[in-house]
C-alpha cells in the first residue's frame, strides 16, 4: 500500500525521488520521506515530513538535499500511528537507511532479540526492525548485499525493502517477498521502484523481482539473485506506461479522467475479441481450450470491488453457461476449509495484479490441487497474472485514483467475454446468440457514453447528497451488485455511511431506517425484476423515504416530489450492470466534491492493497 522508489546515478537523484514520490502517492499518503548518502559528507541525510509529498519536497529543497544515490517512500499506516518518527526512512545507528512495504509478523520477536542485542528503537514500525537486523549483520563483517540476505530470512511476513548505507556509496540493494518491487535499468543509473510509474520519466526497461529474489544495483548494472542466494537472470520488459496517462490534462481529479477515459478502456478490452470475431479459448492463453473445455464449476477470488464484478459475474456464468459460480472475498477464503474440485475453474481478478489477500488465495487454491488458474488483471507482468495459468488483460490503463472506476467496467467485461466463452465451448452458445453478445459488447462503448452524458442531473442529485449522513441503495439479481459497489463509493470518498441490499431484502430489516433524511438510490433497469423493485419503491415512499432511481428510458416511472428519476437512453440487455455503474460512479464523484473531501486520496485508503 505503500511507495517505494530508489535511485543510483552520476547525477542529482534527489528530483528523481520526488517525482516518483509524487506519482506514488495514491499508494500511500500518510506521511512521506527521502534519505540520501551525501557524498562529501559521508553520511546519511534523512528529512521526513507527515502529510503529502510536497511538505516533505520543500523541507528537502530548505535542506539543500543533493545525492546521487537515494530511496523514498510514501507510508500509509499499519504499525504505529502518523507520526514523522513513523515515517520511513528508517535509519539504524546513523549508518543504514531503509525503505519498506509490507508487514513483518515477527517483528516482536526480532525487536525484543534486538533489544538485547543493544538495539535502541524509535518507531513503533515493524520496519526499524528491518534495519537494525541489517546494521547486525553488517556489523559481523558482511557486505551489504549479505547482510540483507542474512535478515530477509529471519523474517516473516512480507515486504518490499530497498536499502542504502553511508559505508558503500556506490550500491544499493533491494529485496522483495509478497509486494511488488521492480528494477528499472538506465543508462549509467539504476532505479527500484514499487511500481513502474515512479520511474517512466527516466527508464522504461523494468525486471519485475520474483519471489525470495534480491537484488545489488550500482550505476553500470544490476545483479539479481533468486530465493537461495544463487545469481540469476530475470527477463527485461519493456512498460507501455505513458507519462500522459499518469496526467491530469483537463480534469480537476483522477477519478474523474478515469471516470470519463471508460468508453476508451472498454473499447480497448473487447479489441481482442473484435479482432477474433468471437469468443475464444485462445484470448486467454496458449492452452485455455484444454484448460477450459471441461469445467464445470468456477470460482472466483476477489477484494474490494473486484469483488463486486465477481458477484455479476455469477449472474452471467450460472445463467449463460449454466454451471456453479462460487464468488468468494479472498481474504475469507483463504481461511476457510475449501472442498477442492480438480474441474473448477479458479479465477482472481485484481486491478493491480498485487493485491495480497487474492495472491494468498490463489496460492491456497493450488496448494488444494487447483491447476486451471485464471488471472483477470489490469498490469501486465503482475505477481498474480505469472502466477496463474491463463490471463486476461483489462486494458483499462493506469488507474490512480484510490477508488476503481474504469478498472471496474473492464473487469465486467473481461468476465463477460469469459462466459460467453465458457458458453460456447460447452455448447451452449450458437451462432445468432454469439452475434448478439458481439454486437452488444460493440455498442457498449457507445452506451457507457450516453450513461457519461447524464452527469449534469447527476450534480443536482449530488448536491442533495451533500449534506446527507446516510443513504440506502438497492437493487435485485444482477444490478444488486451495482448497488453494493455505488455505496461503496459514496463511503469511500464522501464518508457518508452507505449500505446496499437487494431491494426485495427492505422489508426484512432495513426499512426501519428510512425517513425523510435517509436517501435511496435504486438501480431500476428495465429487465424481468422492474415491477418486483417498483414494488420496493413503494414500500419505501409510504415510510417518508426520498428516492433516486436510475432507470431506462422505456421503464415508465413517475416523478414526484418523492420521487427523482435519470433514465440511461435504452437497456442494454445482459451488459446493463456494466452502463448502470456509471451513474453510481458520477454520484459518488459528485457528492464528494460537494462536501470538499480528497477524492483521489480519500482518508485511510489506498490504492494498491499488498498487506494484510
């Protein structure tokens, strides 16, 4: 949840952290700092500062902070509280800095050995802990790349670790278990990063560390070693990241770019499957027909809103493929005693492809006997797509606002296309029925488009909003997800308690709640359940209740004073769940900026979830 980037160079690489720094910062923005090994001193500089990066930008540029070899990071808070003690860099005996993402489960252990080992603490992090076992080991005469060896294996947990010391100018070295950390090479520099955007303005060509791997960086190359301590080489990509994308341009938030960059991100996912005419095994690996062909069940794995796209897909599966669909919050499953079953089909989805709650899932999956692995995922050469079987990619581009948006729709459309696959290999999709899912997923850019349009209505309803401490949302069969994930966003970023149910759930709880002062959103499509959910809807007026219901053009509501209706331009069949969140995205957007919170780095949040 954190960000990590380091820099090793013939040049000032104290900008290079600050702009990484600052592209990072949807991954964590409780507090930041940078510590550098300043060479005519010969020792480590170090500023921290709580808040954003640019607090700690201009207490580094008062500093006059200059180095050609430095780390930084950006916390969001697991152990201790927001405190500039807290913050990383971690230093140990003046000597050694560190950097580090991920929880170490050990630390209380380590810390009490190192405590007697003379070790003073000044954090309440797991971190430090880091930093001191590896200012031990290099006290015992090791290098600094043996040094972190030696620690990595006494922890537990996961992590991130980039390390630097004021004895060894010309090196920097890295580790990485359970959260991303990546190499980018250069020319005459090194860098490391969490994520490939906190160096794009300098390199594009990235190792992704593996598992267990560590890594030795000076200025004329980069030396990796595999979980045993034996050199090995890792293959060199080349990001397809572009500095636009990780730009604001005209728009006043990310999440509203985002929001509007999803006809592009929905067309680029359904490219491939344009370009095939139809659905293919092949559009998700090399050997997915064999993988495929047979399954009989599937199971998905997801956090969060992922989650959310999984429970539409169980809609689609069980009715299009006709077989059992299992949606389960990773974190939940892999704590539980799973009846394995050799034919199901495990699928993970995870925009970022580094979400540790579904990589522990999956990783407890196959350790039941569960082969056909698929990843859905939004970056390429993430850890859960290499480990998985077969992949598909959302195409949704970067994504940095805290709250998902566009990762979302593509993620239903990646899972559509894989239904409507799964269908067709069981026979159970023929050649005009094909046509008009082909023909739906063609228009849909089109359709999100029309949804986007609706924005300035939405504004009024926002405004409404605003001053709201509550609201209910409802929908039934496969909107009802829609509703969970437009009360998610409302809390998420306008802190206004939400909560969704399915709509024929009211009377059985939830009703006490509605009055006056309790709005209520409802998904109201016009599909087999409109008369069932206008039937809720009264249930609903008759207690005082105000309601906003997002219907389509031909559902034929009445508009009161209770009553405020925005109609979609027509129902778009099966893919409706996918046009309806849009609204819900706009009126969460909207109400935020009403009532003046952070959009993109909204409280206690981040973007990219890799620890427990």
């Amino acid at each position: 949840m954190c960000g990590i980037v380091g820099a090793i160079a013939d040049r000032d690489v104290v900008p290079v952290l600050i702009e990484g720094l600052k592209r990072l910062e949807y991954r964590g923005y409780d507090s930041a700092g940078i510590a550098v090994v300043d060479a005519n001193a010969g020792d480590v500089r170090r500023v921290r500062r709580t808040g954003r990066v640019a607090e700690m930008e201009a207490a580094a540029q008062a500093e006059h902070f200059a180095s050609r070899l430095g780390i930084g990071h950006t916390r969001w808070a697991t152990h201790g509280g927001v405190t500039e003690g807290n913050a990383h860099p971690h230093v140990s005996h003046g000597e050694l800095a560190l950097v580090h993402n991920g929880i170490i489960e050990n630390h209380d252990e380590q810390r009490d050995r190192l405590r007697k080992l003379g070790y003073a603490f000044e954090s309440q992090t797991d971190t430090e802990v880091i930093a001191h076992l590896i200012h031990y080991y290099r006290a015992q005469g090791n290098s600094l790349l043996a040094a972190l060896q030696h620690a990595v294996k006494e922890l537990r947990g996961a992590y991130a670790i980039a390390v630097i010391d004021k004895r060894d100018p010309d090196r920097m070295v890295a580790a990485r278990m359970g959260c991303p950390l990546l190499v980018g090479l250069g020319e005459g520099e090194n860098f490391v990063a969490s994520d490939v955007s906190a160096i794009v303005s300098s390199t594009r060509r990235v190792i992704f560390l593996e598992e267990g791997d560590t890594a030795e960086l000076t200025r004329d190359g980069v030396k990796v070693f595999d979980a045993n301590g034996a050199e090995i080489q890792r293959d060199v990509h080349v990001s397809d990241v572009s500095l636009a994308s990780l730009e604001l341009g005209p728009y006043r938030h990310f999440m509203q770019k985002e929001i509007h960059e999803q006809p592009r991100a929905v067309a680029d996912t359904i490219e491939a499957v344009m370009d095939n005419r139809g659905f293919s095994a092949s559009l998700f690996g090399a050997d997915a027909d064999a993988v495929m062909r047979d399954v009989e069940a599937v199971q998905i794995l997801a956090c969060g809103t992922s989650y959310y796209a999984g429970l539409v897909a169980r809609y689609w599966i069980e009715s299009i493929v006709g077989i059992p669909c299992a949606v389960d919050i990773a974190s939940e499953y892999r704590y539980r005693d799973v009846v394995a079953n050799p034919k199901q089909l495990v699928v993970t989805i995870s925009q970022s492809g580094e979400t540790l709650d579904t990589m522990e899932a999956l990783k407890y999956a196959k350790s039941l006997g569960h082969e056909r692995t698929l990843s859905i995922c939004n970056v390429p050469e993430s850890a859960i797509p290499r480990a998985s079987r077969l992949v598909y990619y959302t195409r949704a581009g970067a994504e940095i606002g805290v709250a998902s948006t566009k990762a979302f729709t593509t993620q239903l459309v990646a899972l559509f296309t894989l239904t409507c696959t799964l269908a067709k290999l069981r026979g159970k999709l023929d050649g005009d029925i094909e046509q008009s899912h082909l023909e739906g997923l063609r228009q849909l850019p089109g359709s999100v488009q029309h949804a986007l349009n609706l924005e300035p209505q939405i504004v009024a309803w926002a405004e409404k909003f605003a001053s709201k401490q509550h609201a209910l949302f409802l929908g039934r069969g496969m909107h009802y997800p829609i509703a969970l994930e437009g009360a998610l966003k409302l809390k998420e970023i306008s802190y206004i308690h939400a909560e969704a149910y399915p709509a024929g759930e009211l009377k059985h709880g939830p009703l006490a709640l509605v009055d006056s002062d309790m709005p209520v959103v409802v998904i109201a499509p016009n599909d087999m359940l409109l008369e069932k959910v206008k039937s809720n809807i009264q249930e609903v007026r008759a207690r005082g209740g105000e309601m906003f219901v997002f219907a389509d053009a031909d559902s034929h509501f009445g508009e009161s004073e209770q009553v405020h209706v925005i109609r979609t331009p027509r129902h778009v069949g099966v893919l409706s769940p996918i046009v309806h969140a849009i609204p819900v995205q706009l009126l969460a957007y909207h109400a935020a900026l009403a009532r003046g919170t952070d959009v993109d780095k909204p409280r206690n949040l981040a973007k990219s979830v890799t620890v427990e």
